[in-house]
C-alpha cells in the first residue's frame, strides 16, 4: 500500500515536467510544419542560364549598413533617369507599385517585395557585410542619428518639434526600415542617460571602451542582447533576403520568425532559402571588397544598362534643395527637428550636390564609368565625415573608430557571431558567389581585350586593300604593255614574211 503511495505521489510530482516535454515536442513539431511549408512555397524555380542578363526591371535590396548608399547615389542614379525610378521605392516601409514602366526600384524592404513586382521581368542585386562589422554599424548609427535630437533640452520638446515635410518627396529617417524601430529607441535611451547623469545617477567613468561607456550611451553589449536587437538586427541579412523581417508582405512572415526564433534549429530552412536566392540574383558584392564589388558592378550591371538606354539619361539635379529624389537614402535627409541647426541642413543640400555628376553616355566603358563612381564616391565620403562628426560631438566624448572596434573583447565579438550564426553562414556562401563572378567578370574582360586587339585590322582592312592595289596595278599595266606589243611583233612579223612569200 506504502509503495503504490509513493508511486502515485511519484507520477504526481512528475506530471508536470511530462506535460511540459510533451509540449515543446507538439511546439517544435507544428512549427517545424509551418517553417517547412514556408520554405517550399518559397524555393527558387527559376532557371540559372539567363540570371546574368538584366531584365526590365532592376531591384537593388538595399540591406542596411552595407554601403548601398554609394551603389545608388553614384552608379543607379547616374544610370537611370527619375522617371525611370519606382516611386517610393526608397523612402517608405511600404511599396506601392503605381507607376507602370519603372526600371528601378532601390529599397529596404525585405525579398517579399518581389510579390508586389513582376518576378520574371525582375533582376535582383544586393551587397552583404561581414556580420560582425555590420552590426557595429548598425549600432553606431543608430547612436550616431539619435544624437541628433540632443539639440534639444528633453526628450518631450525633441518629439513636440517635428517638423512636416515641405514635400512629398523630403525622406526622414524614421521612415526607413529599421531606422524607424532603432532610432526612437535610442533617443529614448540617450535622454535618459543624460537626465540620469544631470541627476547624479550616473557617474561618468574613464573612457577606455568607447562600446561600454553607459553613462553616455547604452554599452554595445546591453544592444546585442535586447529584444529589439533580436527581432531586427541578429541574422538581418538572411532573414531579409529569406523575406521574413518584421515589414514582410507575407502573411506567414510573423509565425515563421516566431518559430524560428523559439527554435533556432529551423533557422536552417531560411538559410536555405537565402542562399537559393543569392544563387539567382544577378549581382552580389561585399562591403569588404568594395572597389572589387564596385569594378563588377558596373561591369555586370552598368554596361547593361548602359547598352539598353539609346539617349544619354538626364541629369539628377533637383529643381530646388527642399526636394528630393523619391529615392533619396536614409543617411542623406534626415529629420529637421534632428539637426537644430541651418548648418546640419546645407550638409544635407551638400549630398544631393556632391553625388549629382554628369550622366555616364551610352557607349561608355566599364573603366570610365568606374571613374565617374569614384569621383562620385569621393565627394560623399567628405559630407558624410561631416556629418558623422557633427553628431557625434552630442555624446562627447564617445568616437566611434575602426581602431576603437578592435580594443573590444575577444568574448564579445564571439558572442556577435553566435548571435549572427545564419549570417555568417550565409556571407560565407556568397563568397563563393562573389568569386564565380570574378571569373566570369575577368573571362568577360579577356574576350573584350581580345576584340579590341583585332579592332585595328578590320580598320585597317581597307588600307591594305588599297596597298595591295596600288603595288598590283603597274605590274597589270607591264603585263599589257608587254602583251600588246608581243602582238604587235608578232603581227609585223607575219605580214612582212606575207609580202616575201608573195
């Protein structure tokens, strides 16, 4: 009797824990469904054989903190015309495909955007970033655009600011996937720690680690590992190219994410879709390997493009510095009530000005359209570093560096890539994209070479006929005289021998 009394007083105690196990296991297994169903509805079908030719419609999948920006503003703009670009295809989380005929369309948002575009009329191109490096920059930034907004004495009077935009066609940052979730986070955060110090609840410490000065701003470490950083930043690139961020068009976006965030296991099927998707797109480059990724950019897709337009595109040039191009970036116009100041706005004319060239012609090469992107780039770079700079004086005396990134700890940095795994995994696949189409890229420049070589003897096929011609004729003319007067001998001679005969 005892033994069937501690038998039952057993199971009682245990039935708790066999729920639960029986619980995750029905958990994982509809999820593992949902996940599965997602990633077969979602397999690339397309053939590989035409993926290296442009389609009618170009779409650049901008993933945040890669250098896009720079592929825009000084390659696409220069290659398309306004008129030939989507409308809101930069400045809103959501697309609204209105206008017919658009070429281009630069955006954000995530690969389920192709739902809303022709697929089979579509050419896709995105550049990736070293995880790591991608989500120090993602931090920075986010701290660098809130700073911003320290003009102001508090966080009420930063919000009660805003000012509307004059035009449609002025871009905020907060309009922007991810900047509109990460920013406002920041600035709430960057207020408070400012508040907190005035106070006394802070006390400012010596700056070694600019990535852990919690009296200025949220250390890196408190970033990595908020919810906000799981639902955005962490495997952004593969989740982006999969479709699944949390601006998805798909309907099963949302479980998806949930299930594979409850059960990272099943991130294994949106790896797989990404790397399919890599697979087919028309260019991948690296922020690494920029001048590289630059070289075959222009080379896959600017002399493409380039061939198909008959007339020089127009001039970007806006009509006055209060508009901007539908497609204008997140980091070139950024909120008023952020800057405070006439200066910070003439930097944001600057941008349109520095990165506003003459257009590429038609019959340009691959070199010189390289050329006109380095100029491009060049001028950028120095308003950007204005800017950077300007900002970061708010939360002096925080300077994000490339030699500051390096002092922070191995143990973080790993961390980062545990946190990162599908990215890691998913940038070291298009490595080996990226090296297919350098060779592809170099076979492409040798044959070109080879032809131009050959130029000068198709030229110069008429000269040589002409000497050939010149060198024939008086031998021609030898021969006929000789012949002619063969002939005449010959005739003089019978004759005379006529006469002596009769």
């Amino acid at each position: 009797m005892m033994r069937r009394a501690l038998l039952a007083i057993s199971l009682l105690i245990l039935l708790p824990f066999v729920v639960q196990v029986y619980s995750i296991d029905d958990s994982y297994v509809e999820c593992e469904r949902v996940v599965n169903k997602w990633a077969e509805s979602s397999a690339e079908n397309v053939k590989t054989e035409d993926k290296l030719t442009l389609k009618d419609l170009l779409f650049f999948l901008h993933i945040p903190r890669t250098g896009g920006r720079a592929y825009y503003q000084c390659f696409l703009r220069k290659l398309y015309s306004l008129d030939q670009e989507c409308p809101r295809s930069y400045d809103k989380i959501r697309f609204d495909l209105s206008k017919p005929n658009c070429n281009i369309v630069v955006s954000h948002d995530d690969y389920s955007l192709m739902s809303k575009l022709p697929k089979d009329m579509t050419s896709v191109v995105t550049i990736l970033r070293d995880p790591v490096e991608r989500v120090f920059s993602m931090y920075e930034f986010a701290v660098e655009v809130a700073a911003r907004y320290l003009v102001h004495p508090n966080l009420t009077s930063a919000l009660a600011n805003k000012v509307k935009p004059k035009s449609s066609r002025m871009v905020s940052t907060l309009d922007i996937w991810p900047w509109k979730y990460l920013v406002p986070w920041m600035r709430e955060d960057l207020f408070a720690r400012r508040e907190a110090r005035r106070l006394g609840k802070l006390k400012r410490s010596a700056l070694s680690d600019v990535y852990n000065t919690e009296d200025v701003v949220m250390p890196l470490h408190e970033f990595i590992s908020h919810p906000i950083a799981h639902e955005i930043i962490h495997n952004g690139a593969a989740f982006q190219v999969a479709g699944l961020t949390n601006s998805s068009y798909l309907d099963d976006a949302h479980e998806v994410r949930r299930c594979v965030r409850k059960h990272p296991s099943l991130g294994q099927f949106v790896l797989e879709v990404a790397k399919g998707r890599l697979d087919q797109m028309l260019f991948v480059g690296f922020t690494e390997d920029h001048k590289q990724s630059a070289r075959m950019f222009a080379s896959m897709v600017g002399l493409q493009v380039l061939s198909r337009s008959k007339s020089t595109p127009s001039d970007f040039q806006p009509k006055s510095t209060n508009q901007k191009n539908v497609g204008s970036s997140a980091e070139v116009v950024t909120d008023k009530a952020a800057e405070g100041t006439n200066q910070a706005n003439s930097i944001g004319d600057k941008v349109s000005a520095a990165t506003d060239m003459s257009s590429p012609k038609g019959n340009m090469t691959a070199e010189q359209l390289m050329r006109k992107y380095e100029d491009c780039i060049e001028n950028s770079q120095k308003v950007q570093k204005s800017r950077h700079a300007m900002s970061l004086k708010r939360i002096s005396p925080v300077n994000f560096t490339k030699e500051a990134r390096r002092l922070v700890p191995d143990s973080m940095l790993e961390e980062m890539k545990i946190l990162n795994s599908l990215d890691m995994e998913l940038y070291r696949h298009a490595q080996s994209i990226f090296l297919q189409q350098q060779i592809l890229m170099e076979d492409h420049e040798t044959q070109t070479k080879i032809l131009a070589e050959n130029v000068p003897e198709e030229i110069d096929a008429p000269r040589n006929f002409l000497l050939l011609l010149v060198t024939l004729v008086p031998l021609v003319l030898f021969f006929v005289v000789v012949m002619l007067k063969r002939n005449c001998c010959i005739k003089y001679f019978y004759v005379a021998k006529m006469k002596k005969a009769g």
